[in-house]
C-alpha cells in the first residue's frame, strides 16, 4: 500500500494558537523541552542530566506513535476539521515537525557538545573504532565473533515489496554494497536488526574508569564478515516508528481479548510515523529507506549523533559513579501508619493520607495483602490499569480468591502500551477465580479505587483506598502521588455503587460524596467554580488551587477565565499540556500557570476551593482533559477529615513557593523561570527533608497519632 505524501506549503500565521487557547501537541512539545532544559542544567549532577535527555527521547517516541500519527490518518483522510485554536491537522503537522527538529538539534547540542565530554572526563568514556587499542580491539573482535555473529541476521532486500518488517521503534544498520558489474542494478541493500536482547553499551577493557562501544558501531566495524567478497559501502544506523493510534470497534467485537490481542498485532503493522537516520547517511541509501518503508521525505529526521537517546538510561544508572547521581532519597515510613498495628484497625479509628514518593507505598500493599490473608474479609474489589511486572498486589488477589474469597478485579485491557501485560494478568486472574471484568464498553477505566468488605463484631465494615496514580510499587517510588485510605461511611458507600455501576453497566446510584466521570465529575469542577465566580462578584474572597498533569478542556478553561475575570484568585500547578493562556488583561489576569520539573514526575491531581472559608479539597484520578472527563471512568474524591484536608492544603500550597525547579507560563505560551524572591526553596527537597525528619522523630517517640505538618510561616 503506497502513503499519501503531505503537500508543502508555506505557513506564516503564528504557529502556536489562537490568542484565547495554546495548541495542545505543541504545548506538549513545550512540556519535554522543559524535561531536556533539566538535561541542560549544569547544577543538576551529570548522571541525571543524561536520565533526564533519555526521557526526553522516550517521550517523543510515544508522542509520534500517538499524536503524529493520528494526525497522519487524519491528513490523508483530507479532513479540514479545526482544533480549538483554529489549526487543521496539516497545519499541526507542519508546526510539529518544524519544533521538533528544533528541540532534536538542542538534544544533540546537548549530548555532543555538554554531556558526552563531561562524561569522558569523569571516566565513563565512549569509544569509536580509531579509539580503540589492539589489545581493545581482539577483546571487540571476540565479542563480535563469538556472540554477536551468530545472533544477528542480515536481511537482503531485492524491492520495497520484500523489507523485513520492524515492529517496534528498534535500532537497526542499513548496508548498502556494490553489486557485482553484470548485475541489472549498482547497489544492493540489506538491514541488520539489532534489537532490545543484545546491550547497547558493549564494556571495553580499561585500566581506569569505564569505557565503551556503542553496539551499532561495533556491528558497523565489522559488517564486511556478513559479506565476504562483496564490498560494502556504507553501513548506517536508524530506526522507524510506527503509528499506535489504532483502536478496536467495540460495538462489533465478539470476544474483547482477542480482539485486542489483535489490535496489538496490527500496532506492529501500522504504517511508518518517523524514520531517523544518521546524518553520514548518503542521500541514496536515505532514498532507499524513505521509500522502503514508505516514509514522507517530511518524516524523515537526520540525526547528529547516537539514535535512541532513550536508552541511554541504562548508562545513566552504571554503578560505580556516586559522585555523579542524585542522593538516594528513600520514602519514609507512613506518618499517619503504624507498622506495627494491623491496618484494619488503623483505619477503623482514622482515616489516612500518604504522600508519595516521600512516604512509602507499602501501607497500600499491606491493606490488600492483610485483607487477602484475614478470614473476616468477604471481599476484595479493584481497579488495576498499569501494575509493575511482578506486582504484590496482582499477588494478593489471587490468593485471596484461592482462599475463597469474593475477588473482582477491573482490568483495563486499553492501557495504552501495558495492555499485553494486563492481557496475561486478567488470564492469570480468571484461573485462580478472580471475577476480571474489562471496564465499560467505549470508556477506560482510569480510576484508582480498592474496596474491602469485612465481617466485624458490629456488622459488616468497609475500607476504601483512593488514589491518584496507579497500583504500581515501582512508579511509586517515582511519581509524585496521593494515596487515601479510610473507613468513612459514605466513601465506602460510593466505592460499592461505583463498583456495582462498573460491573453491572448499570446506572449508578446518586452519590453521597463522590463524583465519578463521564457522568458528574465534570459538572462538579464546573458548579465548583461558579460559586467561587458567585463568590468573588459579592465582593467576598475567592479562590482556586490545583495541581493536575493537564489542562486542556475547553469547558473547564472556559469557566476559570469567568473565574478570572470575576476577581477569583487562579493558582494552577500543571505538569504538562495547558492550553490555557493566562495573564491576559480582561480575560485571565488572574490566573498564573506554574510547572515544574525534578526528580520524581508530578502526577498528583489536586484541587481546593475557598467555598466562601469552608474549604473543599479534593484528589482525582483525572487530568483536566477531555479524553479524562468525557472518555474514561474517573473519579474526583473529597477530602474531609480535617488533618487530612489541611495537610492536602499545605501539600499544594507550598508547591507554589518553588523558585528553583517551577516556570511560570506567560500570554505568549513561552514558560520562564519564576524569579527568585529570597530564599531559594524546592518543594520537592523540602517534602522529602520534612518527611524524613517527621518520620524519624515519630519512630523515636513511638507516635501513633497524627498531627498535620503545616508549612513554616
């Protein structure tokens, strides 16, 4: 099948959006060029800045598998229809494409001319084949002979009807040689794979430090042994991403498994997004691959350097070179968890927030693991969309159904890139009798929710956890996340009717306290912010705080511009996309934006209304998105108990004193430092310092009570 080819044209009006809203994909862009300026920083220790580039790389691959290549579709399928800030999708192509190949040249700027020499200097050395000393290169030599040789395997290509396909975002070597002189054609061609198995980063004897070759160049240095006689040419590195913006029809699907068991199939099939190349590749063997794998010459993106800067991860973790990491920060112990008390009855005399990373995820773990193992639960109901390969918590629920006890589980199959693992884990659930139901026909089933049903000598008692990320021992450790866990009678209440909705695809019950999306999430924010509107219009105070990933809905922008111009108070603390434009006279003067990027990725979803002095507080597991609030199952719980609610509250206040990692958002869409006025302050070294310090003197004492740790005035 042949792709259509974009059309060139020239494109003047300002790229970046309308004036009232800030295109979301380039947002986004803005959101990993603030990732790649922590890559930049030369205050942050070398080993981070090289984690910190490979995240950058990660995150476009899965921004092309998504985005671009959505947009693709939609471009050859000639639909003209307009974003919300007036761009077609081929214009959003076009501006894609120009601000990646911009924030590209910075990656490279980066690593070739700052973070490669720094490296070099402090031991962790590349080398290339005129580096290398004889005794070096027998030691290479062997290497390639001995295992190398024999697992790779040079695919000859003869026409564009017969290249091997390449399923994933791999790293692959494209020979060109010379043909024989009676053959029809001057050049043939083969591809090498080299794939996820072998290491990338292949160690070199050294007398000091580490030294290494990258894979590529050592297969390059000795590509002639795949082709005795022949001579080669050229050997060059790429790699080809394909689109993943593919979903099933689940009004036709017949068995939802197989089903998506074959849409992962047909993600490897899909149609070529990007093909990057190494710069040194001639323009004919670019022409070769371009029309192999039938890529625009738009998608084409010649790189000055390594390709595949995402697994550079590796080397930014080799041991042996403390003095170029971070200072390991370990989560502390819960402060409002006793590990020495069984959680049930914890929680049966208090409810309990845990703020991670900086406070362990272990008290989620044991509440599920006890509540598996105690003879006094009935049941056990879950959401489960990203778990961690080998997860506790997937444990516990199969054991708790072998023991015979009621076990329902919702999987979400459509977890974008986990779905094969939670495709294993939903099998490895229904053998052992775990009720696995798949979410609700055309919504993910995004919510972080645990309900256990337990017989006590009063009657039956319920216990909920509320969370904003995902029941992942590993992210936890991670991501900045808040877990909640009670024993409040109408929260637990709401988890069981959530759960009855979700299982039976019935209409759940009004809430007593909760809201849930797609139904009444959004409607909740939006009635939120009309009385803080209704607030400020009679002259009293109003504001509104948050903290969510993005921000992008257009309903939702639309009211706290309302917000703005009525006088309200608007501090927003958004990770990624925004959408928003704020400080614009008459429209959002008084809203300010802030992001900021560290050590562990902010996930958090936070919001706390002034509600007229009554303070509401809430966690979510929804981004203020409409794929979120319109498309998924989501859930927006208040936060009441009052050492809960006021820790929350200074929680994301003091998010807003960051001066050293947060940037602030202008009218224009462009994100700059916030100034620093005093001090300098970094919320999440402070978090961790304040916690650490809590936790120790908690032990000390043996405190098995909590009491808020406010902010310093």
């Amino acid at each position: 099948m042949s792709i259509p080819r974009l059309k060139s044209f020239k494109f003047e009006r300002n790229l970046m959006s309308s004036d009232r809203y800030i295109n979301r994909e380039l947002s986004w862009l803005e959101f990993n060029q603030r990732v790649l300026d922590q890559a930049c920083d030369s205050s942050v220790p070398l080993l981070e800045r090289l984690k910190f580039l490979a995240i950058t790389a990660s995150n476009l691959d899965e921004f092309f598998m998504v985005r671009v290549g959505g947009l693709q579709i939609l471009t050859w399928k000639e639909v003209k229809r307009l974003d919300f800030t007036g761009m077609s999708p081929e214009e959003q192509l076009i501006a894609i494409r120009d601000r990646v190949r911009r924030m590209q040249h910075d990656q490279y700027d980066c690593y070739n001319e700052v973070l490669e020499p720094a490296l070099s200097e402090n031991g962790i050395r590349r080398l290339r084949a005129e580096d290398i000393s004889q005794s070096q290169l027998r030691v290479v030599e062997e290497r390639f002979e001995d295992e190398l040789f024999s697992i790779l395997s040079p695919i000859a290509v003869w026409d564009n009807e017969h290249v091997p396909m390449l399923p994933e975002p791999d790293l692959c070597l494209c020979i060109r040689l010379r043909c024989l002189p009676d053959a029809e054609e001057p050049f043939r061609y083969a591809i090498i794979r080299l794939g996820r198995k072998l290491p990338r980063f292949l160690t070199v004897p050294s007398e000091s430090g580490y030294e290494y070759m990258l894979l590529e160049d050592v297969v390059a240095g000795f590509a002639e042994r795949f082709f005795p006689g022949e001579q080669v040419l050229e050997v060059v590195p790429f790699r080809m991403t394909r689109n993943a913006d593919i979903t099933i029809s689940e009004d036709v699907a017949v068995d939802f498994m197989a089903e998506m068991e074959q849409l992962l199939q047909a993600r490897k099939e899909s149609h070529c997004v990007r093909l990057e190349i190494d710069s040194r590749a001639t323009a004919t063997l670019q022409a070769f691959l371009a029309n192999a794998y039938q890529a625009a010459p738009a998608d084409v993106y010649p790189l000055h350097g390594p390709l595949g800067l995402n697994d550079f991860m590796s080397l930014a973790s080799i041991k042996g070179f403390d003095s170029l990491t971070d200072e390991p920060w370990e989560p502390s112990r819960a402060l409002d968890i006793d590990p020495s008390v069984d959680m049930f009855e914890q929680l049966s005399q208090r409810s309990a927030v845990l703020l991670h990373p900086y406070e362990s995820f272990d008290p989620v773990i044991r509440l599920i693991s006890e509540a598996a193992q105690d003879p006094d639960v009935l049941s056990i109901k879950q959401t489960l969309y990203r778990t961690s390969a080998n997860s506790p918590i997937v444990a516990a629920l199969k054991e708790a159904a072998i023991s015979g006890k009621h076990v329902t589980a919702v999987v979400e199959l459509k977890a974008r890139f986990d779905e094969a693992r939670n495709i294993e884990w939903a099998k490895q659930l229904e053998l052992v009798g775990v009720q696995v139901v798949y979410g609700v026909k055309g919504l993910k089933t995004h919510a972080k929710i645990c309900v256990i049903v337990r017989q006590e000598s009063q009657g039956i008692c319920r216990y909920v956890h509320y969370g904003t990320g995902n029941y992942n021992e590993k992210t936890s450790r991670l991501y900045g996340d808040i877990s909640y866990m009670t024993s409040d009678v109408d929260l637990t209440a709401d988890a069981v009717s959530f759960f009855n909705a979700i299982t039976a695809y019935s209409q759940p019950q009004p809430y007593h306290k909760i809201e849930a999306a797609p139904t009444g999430l959004k409607q909740r924010l939006l009635e939120m912010i009309d009385v803080e509107i209704d607030q400020a219009t009679r002259g009293e105070k109003a504001f509104i705080k948050a903290k969510v990933n993005s921000l992008v809905d257009q309903e939702i922008i639309e009211a706290l511009y309302r917000a703005s111009s009525a006088g309200v108070q608007v501090q927003l603390n958004i990770r990624g996309i925004c959408c928003l434009r704020p400080g614009i006279p008459g429209l959002s003067e008084n809203i300010t934006v802030i992001s900021i990027i560290d050590r562990f990725l902010e996930h958090a979803r936070i919001v706390h209304f002034h509600h007229g002095g009554d303070d509401r507080v809430f966690i979510s597991s929804a981004d203020w998105m409409p794929r979120n609030l319109d498309r998924r199952i989501e859930l927006l719980v208040p936060i009441d108990d009052d050492p809960s609610r006021l820790r929350l509250i200074d929680y994301l206040d003091i998010y807003f004193r960051d001066n050293t990692n947060s940037k602030e958002l202008g009218p224009d869409g462009n994100y700059v430092p916030v100034s620093r006025k005093g001090k300098r302050f970094r919320a999440q070294e402070y978090f961790h310092n304040a916690i650490q310090i809590e936790a120790k003197k908690r032990s000390d004492e043996q405190l098995t009570t909590f009491e808020p740790h406010r902010s310093p005035e």
